[in-house]
C-alpha cells in the first residue's frame, strides 16, 4: 500500500500536523493496551515502561 502525504507549508499547520500524528498513535497504543488479556498490573507496568523511555 502506498500512502501519498502532502505536508502543510505552513509551520502552524505542520505543528497542528505533528499533533494530531502523535495523538493518533497515542489512541493506537492505549487501544492495544486495553485490548490486551494481562492483568491490570501488567497493563500498569507497560504504560510506566513507555513514559519512562519517552522522558528519556
């Protein structure tokens, strides 16, 4: 599948762009997550995982 993307020119529109990229990955990796058979700590443990390499 080929995906054709023609980025904003403006840098508002690219931030707004950015945004909108990183909140649609975020729902990705949250639905994943809450579909996923483990524990709630187990869940809990992978969300601590993930913001601890990001802060980094």
């Amino acid at each position: 599948m080929q995906v054709i993307v023609h980025y904003p020119k403006e840098e508002a529109a690219q931030h707004e762009l950015s945004a909108r990229v990183a909140q649609c990955h975020a729902d990705a990796v949250i639905r994943y997550i809450r579909e996923q058979p483990w524990s709630r700590e187990q869940k809990l443990a992978l969300i601590d995982l993930i913001l601890n390499v990001k802060s980094k």
